[in-house]
C-alpha cells in the first residue's frame, strides 16, 4: 500500500467520527470502528476493557519496551456545527459536536500504532505496542476508570497528543474533581404562602454567591466553575423545592483539589443552613494532575524536530484565514514551541496515567492560528485537510517517539530513572470514590 492509500484510511476513520460526534460513554459506533479496523490489520483486540463498554485495546507484537498509545473519540454535547463554514452554522441545533478534536486524537494514535506495527515487522525488533480506545475524557474521566481497573499495569511508557492551534510539548495539565450538590428543599405558592417555601434555588445561588467570594482566598493558579444541571423549573409563582449544581475544581495537585472540595462542601452546608434547606453532594468524576518527566520531554521534542513536518498549500492557508483568530498573525502556526514553553490543555485523564508510567504528551497544530478549543470553530475545521495533515505528523511524532524507546535501552533507563526521581515518595491515590462507576455522570 502506498502512502496517499495508508493515510486516507485513517482520514476516512476520522471523518466518519466525527459524523458519529457520540458523547462520554456512548460512543460505541466510534468504538466499533476503531476496533474492527485494528483488529483487521492483525493487532489482538479486547473490548470491555475495564468493564466499560466503550473502551478497547489493540496490542502487537511481543516483548519489551511496551509502549501505550492513549486514543480519544469522544465528542462534546451541543457542539453541532457545519463543517468548512467559517461562522456558527449548526446542521442539527443541540446535537454533538467535535469541539476538541477527539476525531482526530484517536485516529492519529491509530495510525501511529499502524507505523510501529509496520516497523516492528520491518525490523524484527522486539517490543509491543498497545492502543487504547479510551472514551469520555470530556468529564467522564475514561481514562482514571480504566487505571483504576489496572489497565495500564504492564506498559513500560505511553504516549499521546491532542489536537490544538500550536504544536509544542503540553508539560502541565491540573487536577480536576466533579461535584454534583442536590439542594433540596419545600415547594409552595409564591405569592399567597412564601412563609412555607424553602426554596432550592436560593440556596444554589447563595453557594454560587460564596464560592465567588472564597475565590480570593484560593491559590491563584486554582479554578472553579459551575453549571446549573435543575435550576428549579420555569414556574416564578412555585417556590422551587429542588435545585442541582454542578461543579468542577481545579488546581496544580490533587491534594489542592481535595482541599477545594472540603472549602467548597463548606460553603454548600453554610447555604443549606441559610435557606432551611437540606444539600448532598457527590463526586462524579476526577483527573489527576500531569507528571512532568525531562527525560521523556526530550524524546518528545527530539521526535517533534525530527518527524517529517506537513506541507501546507496556499489553499490551506487561505482555508484557515477564515478561521484565525489573529489576522495580523500567519493563519497556520507552523512553528514548535520551545521546550521550556507548554500548550495549556487545562484537565485531562491522561494525568491519571501518567502517575502509572511514564508518559509523554505533545500537542499538534490541526486547526487555524488562535482558535480555541470547545469552540465551533474546532468542529468546522474538524474534516478539513489542515486538520488531516496535523493528524498525519501528530502519528509521525509518536512513532518517532517510540522508535527512539524500542531502539534504546540506555534511554528507556534514563527516562525511568527520571520518573522514580520525580515520583519520591509520592503515590496514586484516585479521586474517584469506589462507589462511582463510569457513567454515574
């Protein structure tokens, strides 16, 4: 098979998930296709894994180093938008849509796989490398159910990418918990017998009203947001008897975050108690921070450099002007970041695993100069051949990156070494109580 045929394979992957656009847990469609597609290529594919019905693996070869390969394809709810047109344009207004570009995330690890399995024949080298279809990071946390489960006990690395504007190593990510609070209080006529309501919404807007104030009381690198899941119904006359929030906290650490949550639950009884009304509240979802290895940032940036970089026509450039945020600025960011910089990426699962091996994290350029990702920009530009030819280096990078690992045990070494120093004495404890299960959210 020649180049253009391998790599319009994984383009029609991509696209055809993107069409899919199936939110946290239900991307079974994404899933199959991934999986059939692998398992035809002649990787060993076990579904269920973790005892989650979207998530698989897909392993070649035998020996050392094993190498992880962490896949998306989740899609973002509400995010439905045209492909190719450059203002908000919804095909199917409340649908899902490819906001952060899991489409390409997952399909680019793939054909990574694809490259090593072609290298590893090739060169009779020993080593295994395994692909992880992982679902729902967006909030769902796929990825620390399935290291809860021991998914990842056994690889010796892993690595990833996501798709972005920039293209450089992503070094930090935070921790991140998702706290549902239940406020629930009595219901009666506004007008004619307020004196018996206790209403729930008011308690909701009372802690929303003392979270902003303890905002200057946390460090300045913590983030908390909130959404409203029951804002009480659309009756002004009925005192609302029940009220939902939902909140996400963030910070560096997970031990940071832990605080936030007691702080927060604080502030949640302190509103309760105001409006006579009762709260619960429960974790449903968390990440862990992002480890930080030099050693394997090195590699990463080594096979950034190295790879084979997309051309670009002046249709692409042209294509992505539409799209940039900054039109003093070239459309296409063609460009890597120095290896002291790092693409902010806020939360992501992949935290979860990196405290379980060492792991190595790039971001690639897939979309126009300054587009912001959960936007409809990312979706409408989520087929285009910009985002194919950031997918195709993003697949290159990684397997340069894992070329490096199979061909070098002295840096294989290194990079553990580097990871226990880095560690200490520090362990993985998760966030996510045993009793939540994935899809609890």
């Amino acid at each position: 098979m020649n180049r253009q045929d391998f790599e319009q394979q994984f383009e029609a992957i991509s696209d055809q998930i993107w069409e899919f656009a199936e939110t946290r847990y239900q991307e079974f469609r994404s899933r199959a296709l991934q999986a059939d597609f692998l398992e035809k290529e002649g990787f060993t594919v076990t579904r269920n894994l973790g005892g989650i019905a979207t998530a698989f693996s897909a392993s070649f070869g035998s020996g050392h180093p094993v190498i992880g390969l962490l896949g998306e394809f989740d899609a973002l709810p509400r995010m439905n938008q045209a492909a190719d047109v450059p203002e908000k344009q919804a095909e199917r207004p409340g649908a899902a849509g490819h906001g952060c570009g899991h489409n390409l995330l997952g399909t680019g690890a793939m054909e990574a796989a694809c490259l090593i399995r072609d290298w590893l024949l090739q060169t009779r080298s020993e080593g295994t490398v395994i692909y992880f279809g992982c679902p729902a990071e967006e909030g769902g946390a796929g990825k620390a159910f399935l290291t809860r489960s021991g998914c990842f006990h056994g690889l010796d690395f892993a690595l990833a990418w996501h798709p972005g504007s920039k293209t450089g190593l992503i070094k930090e990510a935070l921790a991140n918990i998702r706290v549902i609070f239940d406020f629930t209080g009595k219901s009666a006529h506004a007008a004619a017998h307020p004196e018996l309501g206790r209403s729930a919404l008011d308690a909701c807007e009372l802690m929303n009203v003392g979270v902003n104030y303890l905002r200057e009381h946390v460090k300045s690198d913590a983030r908390m947001h909130y959404a409203y899941l029951n804002d009480g119904g659309d009756a002004p006359n009925i005192v609302p008897a029940a009220a939902t929030l939902l909140y996400a906290l963030r910070a560096p650490e997970s031990a940071y975050v832990a605080e936030l949550y007691e702080r927060v639950g604080d502030v949640a009884k302190g509103a309760a108690l105001m409006t006579g009304t009762k709260v619960s509240y429960r974790t449903v979802s968390a990440y862990a921070d992002l480890l930080s290895i030099p050693a394997m940032e090195k590699v990463m940036m080594e096979a950034m450099q190295e790879a084979e970089k997309p051309e670009y026509t002046e249709e692409d450039y042209a294509y992505a002007a539409q799209f940039a945020a900054d039109e003093n600025s070239p459309s296409i960011d063609t460009d890597i970041l120095p290896a002291d910089q790092t693409i902010n990426l806020g939360s992501t699962d992949v935290g979860d695993v990196s405290w379980q091996v060492p792991t190595g994290l790039i971001g690639v350029a897939t979309e126009a100069t300054g587009c912001a990702l959960h936007t409809w920009q990312i979706v409408a530009q989520g087929k285009s051949p910009l985002a194919h030819k950031g997918m195709h280096y993003a697949a290159r990078i990684l397997f340069a990156a894992a070329k490096k690992l199979y061909e070098s045990p002295e840096r294989c070494a290194l990079i553990q070494d580097d990871y226990q120093n880095v560690i200490g004495h520090r362990t993985y404890q998760s966030m996510l109580p045993d009793s939540v299960k994935p899809g609890d959210f």
